[in-house]
C-alpha cells in the first residue's frame, strides 16, 4: 500500500508540473502578444509622429515663406521711400526756384534799361518794381521781415553789432538802427537782424 501511495503523490505530482508547464506557456503567450502589441503601438506612435513632424515641417516652411516675403516687402519699401526723399532732397527746391526765374528776367530786362535809359526816374520804377515782386515772392513762401527798429534789445532776437550812446532815455537798451534786416520764415528766424542798440 505503501507503493501506491507513492505513486498516487507522484502521480499527484506531475498534475502540478502539468499546471505550471501551461501557467508559463500561458505566460509566454501573454509576453508574446504583448511584445505584439507594444510593436504595433510603437509602429503606431512611429506614424503618428511621422505626421506630426510632416504637420510641423510644413508650418515651418509657411512660417519661414511668410517670414521671408514680410522680410523682402520690408527691404523694398525701404529702399523705395529712401529712393524718394532722395528725390524730394534733390528737387524739392523745383518749386521755389521756378517761381524765381521770371524775377531773373525782370533783372535782365532791368540791366538792358540801364544801359540804354538816360531817365534815371524809369530805371528807378523799374527796380522797385522788381523788388516788390521779389518781397511778394518771399512772403508768399512763408518768409516774413523782423521789426528791429524801435523795439526794445533782446539777444535772443537781435544781433548787436555795436552801441551808440543816446540823448533820449526812453531809447536806452532800445534798437536805433539796422544795419542788416533779419527774416523769419514760419516762426524760425533764419537770419537775424544785425542792430546797433541806444546806450
């Protein structure tokens, strides 16, 4: 008896060598599919990611199209509006100096007189003329003579040429005289007048 009770928990034996034989290749398989599956995930990922790079490759290049147009548009209006202040530097005196060519030839017309006029009154008349024209001229640009004379002596608006002294106190620190006329031009003294000033 006692034989057959080795054999039966031998027997009994095997069965749980059976089990764990089949719990590993269960096991086995398990790991298989999930080395397949992890595969297909990776593969999946791998695509996915493909596209993703594919996407943002292809924003890139717009971006940097994009980028690279706003960047020549920018050169080219730079060097167009440079082009045109040139332009406006180089003629925009066109406009002054045209109105000034028909006074030219009043000077001419005027030199031609005094050269063959023995009536100083007409060469006279004819020199005023051209001046009022050349006065209307400047004003119409805006350029407007300074007072000087009468007014009280600021530094900031006169240019003292010398002293003289005066009888008169109310013309003490006072302009008396210009011995060059100063001009404005839309607020901007351009020139200044050059005075003498009472003491």
């Amino acid at each position: 008896m006692k034989q057959n009770n080795k054999n039966k928990n031998y027997s009994e034996e095997f069965p749980k060598e059976d089990n764990l034989t089949q719990e590993q290749e269960n096991l086995d398989k398990e790991t298989v599919l999930n080395d397949n599956l992890s595969d297909k995930e990776e593969y999946l990922s791998d695509e996915e990611g493909k596209d993703e790079e594919k996407t943002l490759q292809e924003k890139y290049d717009e971006l940097n199209d994009s980028y690279l147009r706003l960047h020549a548009e920018y050169d080219n209006y730079r060097k167009r509006t440079l082009k045109e202040k040139m332009e406006i530097i180089k003629t925009g005196g066109e406009k002054v100096l045209t109105e000034m060519i028909p006074l030219i030839d009043d000077f001419e017309r005027a030199l031609e007189t005094v050269q063959n006029a023995e009536d100083k009154k007409a060469i006279v008349e004819g020199l005023e003329l051209i001046y009022s024209k050349f006065i209307s001229f400047i004003n119409r640009h805006g350029v407007k003579e300074m007072e000087a004379i009468g007014e009280p002596f600021d530094a900031d608006k006169f240019e003292a040429i010398t002293t003289i002294p005066v009888e008169d106190k109310s013309q003490k620190d006072m302009v008396v005289d210009c011995v060059q006329k100063g001009y404005i031009l839309h607020e901007k003294v351009i020139r200044f007048p050059k005075v003498i000033v009472g003491k």
